[in-house]
C-alpha cells in the first residue's frame, strides 16, 4: 500500500507513514511529576483537595494567600479559598489534603 500526501507531492511507504506519525503524533509522554506528601498548610497548592474538618466533604483549593509556601511560613498564616469559602491556618497546622493526581484514588 502505497500513500500519496497532498503538494508538494511526496509518496511514503505504509512503514515511513508509520514513523513519521509515530515521531509527530505520539509525542513521548512527560515525566511523571514528582510525588507530593501534604503535612502542613504552607504545603498546599492550588488544585489540591482539602478534607474539611470533622470529615465534611473534600473541597477543590482554587486560590491560596499567600501564594507560596515560602510568603506562607514568613507570614505565619494561610488563607485556604475554594471558590467563595474561605478558611485561615497557621503555616505550620496539620492538614489532610492530597493532590489532583491522588484523586482517582479512594480516600476513606
């Protein structure tokens, strides 16, 4: 079988087609990022899950202040948003949360 692309006409045999789109369409995939153990509040990020007190539902951590872990343990204090809710920890008050890639784990 023999595959002829549009101009500027080039023909390709099924095994070049193969590698060409093996090589553009199927990129490698990137590294896994590297794992990610919540203890304190200073050490969440956005998009993190929080498991509210007193095992309330997990809520989705849409906005952080401040931003960083590094604001977060010089200033002593966290704000902790999801969407409109809002909840303040000390930086270094222990949490349970766990990040977007352990949701499709169960946690119970």
């Amino acid at each position: 079988m023999t595959i002829v692309s549009p101009p500027p006409l080039v023909v390709r045999s099924e095994e070049e087609l193969r590698a060409y789109v093996a090589k553009h369409w199927n990129p490698p995939k990137p590294a896994p990022a590297p794992l990610r153990i919540i203890h304190v509040a200073a050490d969440l990020e956005v998009g993190d899950y929080l498991r509210r007190p007193g095992g309330q539902t997990d809520v989705l951590i849409t906005h952080l202040n401040p931003p960083t872990r590094e604001e977060t343990l010089v200033e002593g204090r966290r704000e902790v948003w999801s969407y409109s809710s809002c909840w303040v920890f000390d930086a270094d008050e222990p949490v349970q949360a766990y990040t977007r890639d352990d949701a499709a784990v169960t946690h119970g």
